[in-house]
C-alpha cells in the first residue's frame, strides 16, 4: 500500500508539473508574441505586410528593410538611418551606468560601514528622489544643463542619468553591504588601510551579484528612456529612442511597417542580449543581500 501510495504521488506531481510548464511556457508565448510580430514583418517586403496577414511568415524572406533602417532611413528631414543614434545611444549609456554604479556603491560603503550623523536622513532624501516623477524636474534641469554648458548634449544626457539612477543604486549597495561582516572592516583599519583601500580590497570583489543587478537596472532604465533625450538632446546627440519615435513619425505617404519593425528590433536588441547573457544573475543578486546574514 505504502508503495502504491508513493507511485500516485509521483505520478500526481509529474501531472502538476507538466501543467505548471504548460501554463509558463503559454505566457511566455504571450508575451514574446509583440517582439515576434516585429521580428518576423522585419524580413517581409512592404507588399505582404500592407496587402497579407501580419501573423504569417513571409514568403519572401529579405534584409533590405533591415538595412535600410541602419543606413539609409530617413529621419526627420535627413536620410541618415538609425546608425549614428545608435551610437549616441552606447556612447551615452556606458559612461552613465559606469559613473551611477560606482557612486552608488562608495554611497552605500559610507551609509553602512562609515556611519555620521544624518546619515539616515540623507539616504531617506536619496530614496524620495527615486519616488519623484521625471516631469517634475524637466524645467529645472534644462535651467541646470544650461548653466553648465551641458544643454543639447551627450554628457549632458550622462549627468541627467547618473543623478536619476544614483538612488537606486545606493539603496541595491547599502542592501548589499548592510550585512557585510563590520569586523572586516574593523580589521583592515587597524592594520592602516585607508577608506578606497578597504573599499577596494575588500568590499569591491565581493560585489560581483549587485554590481550586475545596478548594470542591468541602470543600462535598461537609460537605454529605453526617451523623455530625457526628447528632451535635453538636440540632432546630433539624440538617442536611439528618439531615433526611433522619429523614423516612425516622419514617413511620408506610404508606411514603411518593414522598416519600422526593424528599427524596433535595433532598439530592443541590446537590453535583450544583457538580459539574455546576465539576467539569470539579476535575481540572485537582488537576493543576495538578504540570505548572507
């Protein structure tokens, strides 16, 4: 009895797993279908899409609009394809998220490890900021950018970032580093290590799960943004987004849906791949600081 017991057990969770998949994977079907939907008109001729079923393959596969939106789509009232903007966009996001992850993680050593008066009050001001809205602060910090010469340009976009996203990464290294053993640091600063060297020695190399998850955090945040660019970039530095809004804006007579499709893939095409090569350690990061203890 015992034994037969044990077999419908198996055989039950095996039936509730097997539908526990099936459920998962029909939602993950859902939800990559938009991206698919691009995808697959990306590689059709203009005529399939305008004149056939935007669901069905294509029956002539092609990369011409592909290349088109890389280097020959007009954009406002130039034809100078997504190209240039894409590299606004990297140029603007690498130092962003380099610059806002490495602050925040010196901002969460000091608010853990180097406690000072209204040091509690400081970070809760920090953790408001990441609460206000973006339209709240465009005026004030056009008026900023202006002041500083920054206006309409890529560094200018880099210190809208870094301001906006060091909230966030100060409270994932604070999480991080608050049950980060004190003793360690107690150690290093009797045997004559300074602030950076600690930071640097110890901290540091055992940072690897938060920094991904700031990396990732920030990199998606500020590669997908468009208000900011629509916003405080002119021609020349526009990103990607932007880019993007505008080849879709500025077709003339006929939509070209093929080329439209395949500038959207460009956009996503980055933040797919992070995720695809480092999501996995996104949520281990983000749990790593709360089982260390």
């Amino acid at each position: 009895m015992a034994i037969a017991s044990s077999d419908t057990a198996i055989r039950t969770g095996r039936v509730a797993r097997f539908f526990l998949y099936l459920v998962l994977i029909l939602f993950a079907l859902f939800y990559l279908l938009p991206f698919g939907v691009m995808l697959v008109n990306s590689v059709k001729p203009l005529a399939e899409i305008t004149g056939g079923n935007m669901l069905s393959l294509p029956d002539v596969w092609t990369l011409e609009p592909w290349f088109k939106a890389w280097s020959s789509a007009q954009i406002g009232v130039e034809a100078t394809g997504l190209s240039p903007y894409f590299w606004n966009s990297i140029k603007m996001v690498v130092p962003a998220v380099a610059i806002s992850t490495i602050l925040g993680a010196l901002n969460g050593y000091v608010l853990t490890k180097w406690r000072f008066k209204y040091d509690t009050l400081i970070f809760g001001m920090m953790l408001f900021a990441c609460f206000i809205p973006f339209q709240i602060v465009l005026i004030p910090m056009a008026r900023i950018l202006g002041l500083t010469g920054l206006a309409g340009s890529t560094p200018g976009l880099v210190l809208v970032h870094v301001v906006f996203g060091l909230g966030f990464t100060t409270l994932y290294f604070k999480n991080y580093y608050q049950v980060f053993p004190t003793e360690l640091i107690r150690a290093a600063q009797i045997d004559g290590a300074g602030f950076f060297r600690i930071f640097q020695r110890i901290l540091l190399p055992s940072s690897g799960p938060i920094i991904v998850v700031s990396v990732i955090w920030q990199f998606t945040n500020i590669w997908n943004d468009f208000l900011f660019g629509a916003s405080f970039a002119d021609l020349d530095s526009q990103p990607m987004t932007v880019a993007l809004n505008n080849l879709v804006q500025s077709s003339h007579g006929v939509k070209e849906y093929n080329v439209h499709f395949a500038g959207a893939v460009f956009a996503a095409l980055p933040t797919l791949l992070v995720y695809i090569v480092a999501g996995r350690y996104f949520v281990r990061g983000l749990m790593a600081g709360s089982v260390k203890g």
